[in-house]
C-alpha cells in the first residue's frame, strides 16, 4: 500500500507538475503562532509540510533557520510541542503529509520506537533526517516501517553516485536532494549542481526527487519544477514572518502575526503558481 506521501506525491505528477512542499519550524514564533502559520502554507498551497524540531546545533539550516530555532527554544518548545503541532495541522489538513525534520539526537534522547509511535500517532507521515547515517538507521527503519511512517535522507552534490544508491535504497517517500554545498538560505539563483543531482539520484531510485535549494520566488521554483518531482522551500517562508514581526514591533498587538500568517499564505500561492509553470 503506498503510503501517504506518496500519494500526495504521485498526485501532484498526475496533475504534471512538481509538488510544493513547505517547511517551518514548530514553535515560531510561538507553538500556537507556528500552528497557525503552517496552516497558512498549506492554505496557500503546499501539498505537503515539513515541521521543524528546533535544534540547538543545527548544522544544515542557514542564519535564518538559526534564527527562528533560537526563538522557539527560548520560548521553551519542547518535543510535546512538535507532536502538537503535527497533530492540530494533520487533523485540520487530512489532504497533507505532514512530516518532521529533525536531527537525530532529539530522536535518539526520547526514545526511537516511542518517537515513531508518537509521531505516527499525531498524523505524522513520515521523517526527515538529515544527520542520520544510514549505516547507523536500521533501528529508526524498523521503527517508522512498522507505524507507517516514510523515512527521507538528504543526498548532497558532493555524493557519489554508489553513495547515492545507498542512501536512496534505505529512504522511503521521496529523496531530498540538497541541491548547493553549504547551509540552506534563499538564494538568488538556481544553480547548476541541482539539475545535476536531481538526474544522478534518478538513475538510482524510482522515488521521487525534491530539491531544496533556497528557491524564494515563483519564478524560481519554475525553474525547480522543470527538473524535480517536488521543490521544497523553508527560509523564505521564515523570512516573511521574522521580517512581518520587525514591521509590527510598534504596532497594535497581534498586527504582526497577521501580517506574517498574509505573507507565508501569499508566498505558498505565489509558489503553488509558479511549480505549475514548468
């Protein structure tokens, strides 16, 4: 039986296009602001979502990323709050895959088979785990297999194509291909490492290919779509709400987060236009 995810992929191909899919983190600006405004991506049409597990030592996210994590942490987020935040969206959204992206420690601490089933207990669809070595994932593995749940690792520029067909016979859903070196981030362009990537990976998995590489407007995610099966965007969403909340600092209360909820719906339709413009 194909799981959710891939259903919700294999949906947007029979529309032929690529998959919008949307990340930010759970407990920005606060877990019930957060909640809100990944039901604004998928408002504003993400097909699917990837929630956040704030961590201190992120070592794929950009400053802005960084950021956003800082102040969920500061606002006390916990594991608990990530499961709420899948739990309220997936319930409001049944359409969506929701999904976690975290680094494994957090995983690791509270449990691997309790995380799994707590996860697939909130509506969670599957993980992301960007740090995980697959050599190291058999026990997540048969952990997310028996609840369900889709295991996605990240395969980088700098992966050998042997490398590639590993990662990619351990993953499940679809691949996450991280299409620059370095840390994620809008960027003003697309490069030429992601095409690139994106035909390598193929040539080892039938999985659908995502990439993430800091598109920020409809124009680029366009030019995304082209090539991959799903174009995943994470900063520029961050970026909205963080400069939404500089903008209302000395307006009436609430102004901001109104403003931001605007702008992260706005940007997921003008994105949503743009993956279907390939």
């Amino acid at each position: 039986m194909a799981s959710k995810l891939s259903g919700v992929l294999a949906g947007a191909k029979a529309e032929g296009r690529a998959a919008l899919i949307g990340y930010l983190p759970a407990g920005f600006p606060t877990v019930d602001g957060g909640i809100r405004a990944v039901n604004a991506l998928i408002e504003g049409g993400c097909d699917v979502v990837e929630i956040g597990l704030p961590h201190s030592d992120p070592v794929l996210d950009g400053a802005v990323i960084q950021t956003a994590d800082d102040i969920a942490l500061r606002g006390g987020v916990r594991i608990k709050d990530v499961l709420r935040t899948v739990r309220e969206v997936a319930a409001a959204h049944p359409e969506t895959a929701v999904l976690v992206m975290t680094y494994w420690n957090p995983v690791d601490r509270y449990g691997v088979a309790r995380f799994a089933a707590d996860l697939a207990a909130a509506g969670g669809a599957g993980c992301i785990l960007p740090d995980l070595p697959v050599e190291e994932s058999e026990e997540w593995r048969k952990a997310a297999d028996e609840h369900g749940l889709d295991t996605v690792f990240v395969v980088a520029p700098s992966s050998k194509d042997a490398r590639l067909a590993e990662v990619t016979a351990a993953g499940s859903g679809f691949v996450y291909a991280a299409a620059v070196m370095g840390v994620t981030g809008t960027r003003s362009a697309v490069g030429s490492l992601a095409e690139d990537l994106v035909a390598r990976t193929r040539a080892t998995t039938d999985l659908p290919v995502c990439v993430g590489l800091g598109v920020s407007d409809a124009e680029q995610a366009a030019e995304v779509a082209r090539f991959a099966d799903g174009v995943i965007v994470g900063s520029a969403f961050v970026k909205r709400i963080l400069e939404a909340g500089e903008a209302g600092e000395a307006g009436e209360a609430g102004q901001d987060e109104v403003a931001g909820l605007d702008a992260v719906r706005a940007l997921a339709g003008e994105l949503a236009v743009g993956v279907r413009r390939r």
